[in-house]
C-alpha cells in the first residue's frame, strides 16, 4: 500500500508536472507564434524597404540623367545665342562696310561723270574754239545725285559713315 500511495503520489506529481510542462509548451508556442508573427513582418517590412531603396535609387539616376541632358540642353543653347550675337556682329559689319563701299562708288560716280562732262568740254573746246556754247554740268548736281555726297576738287574727301542704332 505504502508503494502504492508512493507510486500514485509519484503519478499525481508527473501529471502535475505533465499539466505544467504543457502549460510551458503552450506558452512557448505562443512566443514561438508571436515571434514568427514579428519576423514575418519585419521580413516584410525589410523586403518593403529593399523595393523602395531599388526604387529610389533608380530615381536618383534618372534624375541625374536628366539633370546631365539639360545642362547639355543649355550649353547647345547658350552657344547657340552666342553663334547668333557673333553672326548679328558679323552682319553689322559687313552692313558697314557695303554702305562705306556705296559711298565710294557713289563719289566715284559723280568724279566720273565730272570728267566726262570736263573731256567734253574740252573736245567742244577744241573742236569749236569756242563758238558751241554747252552747259557743263556743275559740281553741285553730282552731289544731289549721289545722296549728298559732296566734290571739292579733284582730291578724295573723306567718307562719311552713317551708323545705325
């Protein structure tokens, strides 16, 4: 008997300590559960930050990108302006020097056709002593001419430049 009630106190202390150790297990599932429930999240959550930071550095190169192409953009552009000044310059130049060149032929005009009225004088002079009265034509007629351009002899007067602003 004496075993007996040791052996069923023993039965009860293991179904006790069976009780307690399945409390245990049920409670470390639990946590094992829970755990896994976190990690699960917090593999979300990094697999989460993993995408964004793919994204995000694919932002940053294409925003660099874009960033190189309009630098580019305003390089081609700021030498384009400068090829137009440098071509604007160019072109008021040369507007310059086609009306200096117009001057020119102008008094060279007048001077020629000065000594043509001169030679035929001469010739009527000659050839008349005299006698054949022509009119030559005066210095102040060339000059209306030729747009104001002035004769005061034989010599080269200078030539002056209208400039546009």
């Amino acid at each position: 008997e004496v075993q007996v009630d040791e052996l069923q106190r023993l039965l009860a202390g293991m179904e006790k300590e069976h009780r307690s150790l399945l409390l245990k297990m049920k409670e470390g599932e639990a946590e094992l559960a829970r755990l896994r429930s976190v990690e699960g999240d917090k593999l979300a959550e990094q697999d989460r930050s993993a995408q964004l930071e793919k994204e995000v550095a694919m932002l940053r190169e294409k925003i660099h990108h874009l960033d190189d192409m309009l630098k580019s953009q305003q390089r081609k552009v700021r030498q384009m302006i400068e090829q137009l000044q440098n071509s604007k310059t160019v072109i008021q130049a040369k507007d310059a020097m086609i009306q200096e060149l117009k001057e020119k032929v102008a008094y060279l005009e007048a001077e020629n056709l000065e000594m043509h009225d001169r030679i035929e004088h001469l010739i009527e002079k000659q050839v008349s002593r005299g006698s054949h009265s022509s009119r030559a034509r005066s210095k102040s007629e060339y000059v209306s001419r030729y747009e104001g351009s002035t004769l005061t002899g034989p010599k080269l007067l200078p030539l002056i430049r209208v400039v546009e602003t």
